[in-house]
C-alpha cells in the first residue's frame, strides 16, 4: 500500500481508536466557543478540554486557523506529516495545510481552535 492511500485512511483509523474530529465534539466537554471574524481563521473559537493521553483530530474545516494550547501540553501531528510538535500551555501551533492534523494530550488539556 503506498504512504498516500494509507493517509487517505488516517480519519477512519483515528476514528476507530476512539477519536473525534472537529467540528463534532465527539463526548469531549466544549468549553465554550466564540465568533470570529479574521480572515484565514476558521469561523469559531471552540475551547476542547482533553484528559491525558486522549487523541483528538482535527479536519481541513479549520486549515489556516490556529490551536491554541490554553491549559496542559499536547503533541501534534499532520497529515501528511511534516513532523512531530510538543506544544506548551500559552504557545499556538499553524494549522498549515489541509489536515488533518492529530492532537494527543501529554497532560490534561485545554486547547482552542
């Protein structure tokens, strides 16, 4: 199987680990969520409060917007991958590309997209 047919698969193999994707909260607990009117940003601010060790994917609805880690720390991923980022409590992370991208909470978390 090539590497492009198995990203292709990455949202239902997520999906079947018991992860979500946004917009759907998926039994995470919507902290709140806000308008927004800046170009290149998704339409919404929604706060996800993730426990430890849970995944969370992210879809192509928020390309060109930013995660922001308000609380905890996380680990990210894209697809395809660019890399593997740990992103701290206070610091944002691009969501460059069109996703999806896999978030993973080191630590209980908060973020926002």
């Amino acid at each position: 199987m090539r590497t492009t047919d198995r990203l292709l698969q990455l949202p239902r193999l997520i999906e079947q680990m018991g992860a979500f994707f946004a917009p759907g909260i998926g039994g995470q607990e919507a902290v709140g969520a806000t308008g927004s009117s800046r170009r290149n940003r998704a339409p919404r601010l929604m706060e996800i409060r993730l426990d430890r060790g849970r995944v969370w994917a992210i879809d192509e609805t928020f390309a060109g917007g930013e995660l922001r880690v308000i609380e905890g720390v996380v680990w990210v991923t894209d697809s395809p991958a660019t890399g593997d980022y740990v992103v701290n409590e206070g610091e944002v992370f691009a969501l460059v590309g069109s996703g999806p991208w896999v978030v993973q909470a080191l630590e209980d978390a908060v973020v926002g997209v």
